[in-house]
C-alpha cells in the first residue's frame, strides 16, 4: 500500500480531515481523489466505493485498497470480484465508521450486522 494510501485510510479511522496531492478526506467519511467523491459513509447503513465516474484506473484502484479490491480483467471493471459499471456506488463491508471502540471488532459479525448492506 503506497504512503498516502495509508495516510487516506489513517485520517478516515479516526475520523479526521486529510489532504495530501490529489487525495482528500473529509471529517465525514467521505474520500476524494481528484474531486471525485470515492467512498462515503451512509450512516447506519454502511460504507459505499465507487470509481468517482471515471473508470478503472491504477490510482483509483490502490486508493480503494483499504476497502475493496478494485480491478480490471479482460476490460471489465470488478470491485471484490463483482462486475462494476462506472458511477455506481457498491457497499464495502471491511471498515465501519466511526472508528471501532476499543475491544471491539468485526469479527464474526455479518455484513448485515454490521452495515445493513
């Protein structure tokens, strides 16, 4: 994972506000690249990716990392092994927001539980 990979991934755990190149986060979940909005949080619903309406790209695809795989196999665009079409936002279920409490985890838990996604 490159350094403002995880620098992106760092300020969404904790809640916080980052900007660093062509990569943004907002206090609410939300994370940019370019100006295009590429993951948001629905809260009590879950945390959603999309690839901003500009297709696969490498640096969309390794922004998205820490939530999702984002690839390409013969042209087509794949987000966790699913067909993707470009613009649309698909539920994640690796991450919540806000950050997990101390002693707390995923583990175990369903999607459903977790996101109601």
């Amino acid at each position: 994972m490159r350094k403002i990979t995880q620098e992106t991934l760092n300020a969404w755990m904790n809640g916080n506000s980052f900007s660093k190149s062509n990569t943004s986060v907002s206090k609410d979940g939300s994370v940019f690249l370019h100006g295009n909005q590429i993951i948001k949080v629905i809260k009590g619903i879950g945390v959603f990716a999309s690839d901003g309406g500009w297709g696969w790209s490498p640096t969309t695809a390794e922004r998205l990392k820490p939530w999702c795989r984002f690839n390409k196999r013969k042209g087509e665009a794949f987000i966790d092994d699913m067909p993707y079409e470009s613009g649309n936002w698909v539920c994640v279920e690796r991450y919540s927001f806000p950050k997990l409490h101390k002693g707390e985890n995923t583990i175990g838990k369903t999607a459903e539980a977790l996101y109601g996604c």
